[in-house]
C-alpha cells in the first residue's frame, strides 16, 4: 500500500541529545513537509522540501535540521539547541508542492519526549 | 500575521445529532481551503478542498461551505456516528507556498 511512514512511533531525547526523526513515503510525491504540534495549536511548519537535494526553512526551524537526499526520504534531526524539543510530529508529503491546493498526505506522526 | 481560527475547540453530541462548525481565515490573497479528518492513533486524512468562493462540497453525511469574502468555512455533519469521532482541521493557503492549520475541533459522538 503507498503511504507514509514515520518511525519511531515516541522517541525520548536527553539532554544535549541530537535525535532523528524518520520519514518515509511511496507515494512518488516531489514535496515534503514537517511540522510540529502543540497543545492548543495548530500544525507550525519546521521544514518543506520540494525536490531533491534542496529544503527551505519554514515558521519554526531553529533547533532543527532536515535532509532530502533521496525522493523517499525526509529525516528530522533535532538538535540539541532547540529548548523545547516536546511535541508530536507529523511528516506530510504532497504531489508537486507547487500548488497549494494540493492535498497533503500525512504520516502517523512520532511523539518526542525529554527526559 | 496570518491566522486561522477554528471553533468550538471540542463538542460533544449525541448520536444522529447534526453538527456543524467553523474555520475563520484571512479574506484577503485567498487561494485554497482544505479539511482535514484526524482520528485518534491516525494519521489526518483529507476530507475536502475549495477554492472558489461558494464552493459547496460533499462526501456522505459531510458536507461543507466556503464564503472567500467573508472568511469563514462551515463544516456540517449529518446524523452523527461514533465513527465520526476525530478532530477537524482547516487549513488556509494564500498562493505562497505555506499552509497555516487551525487548531482543530475535536468532536466526540456518544453513542
């Protein structure tokens, strides 16, 4: 079945941990998304990609940093200069992202926790 | 600063009760307007997108409206199931890359 995939499913981070986040997608879509949720508030865009080998920061990128080698492919790294690194993560991909009316299709998400 | 504002946050209804709530968006640069269903333990899922002031779009008992003038969406359930438990999402696009997602109405349908 196409779909995206994240993994893994919660993840703790000690302090001055950097931790990676997987994101995987069959769907043969161009974009990816990463974005952050909070209690209260909606999805914030940390990161877009809309082809291989290049990314833009989105609303909220410090403390994080992405990588798109690979079509399939979106890992989250986050490092240990963002503060508060607790949420719940969601990856997205869409077909061309050029579009904005194109829907987004969303992995299952990976919940972050600090020890 | 671009904002989009769902309401209420939560409802609850009763089984086979209609149901409706709002998605309020910029009014101006408008572009598309997207829902999103969000169960528990899954990933969204999109339900509809409109970008024509008017838009009227449907899919089994969920239906929803779009007023591009005044900004606001309506999403309207009828007959609501347990099934329909999740939080909706609206998601506004102005024609820059960016999407910026309300807060969600979480719904709980008792049986």
């Amino acid at each position: 079945d196409g779909g995206i995939t994240q993994s893994p499913k919660y993840l703790f981070r000690k302090e001055g941990q950097n931790v990676t986040l997987s994101c995987e997608q069959n769907l043969n879509h161009d974009a990816m998304y990463w974005y952050r949720q909070d209690p209260g508030q909606g999805l914030r865009l940390i990161y877009y990609s809309q082809i291989v080998n290049d990314f833009q920061k989105g609303d909220i990128a410090e403390g994080y940093s992405v990588s798109r080698e690979k079509k399939e492919s979106f890992p989250l790294t986050v490092t240990s200069a963002q503060k508060n690194p607790t949420a719940f993560y969601l990856c997205a991909s869409s077909y061309r992202g050029t579009a904005t009316q194109e829907t987004q299709y969303f992995g299952p998400g990976t919940r972050l926790l600090v020890l | 600063i671009l904002n989009v504002e769902q309401s209420p946050q939560s409802l609850h209804v009763q089984e086979g009760d209609s149901t409706n709530f709002t998605c309020s968006f910029p009014s101006s640069n408008f572009y598309a307007l997207h829902w999103y269903r969000w169960e528990t333990a899954k990933s969204p899922e999109a339900l509809f997108v409109m970008t024509l002031n008017g838009d009227e779009k449907k899919k089994g008992r969920i239906s929803a409206t779009l007023n591009t003038k005044e900004g606001y969406s309506y999403l309207y359930i009828k007959g609501s199931q347990p099934e329909d438990s999740a939080t909706y999402l609206c998601a506004y696009t102005n024609g820059g890359f960016k999407t910026i997602f309300g807060a969600g109405t979480r719904l709980f349908v008792k049986a």
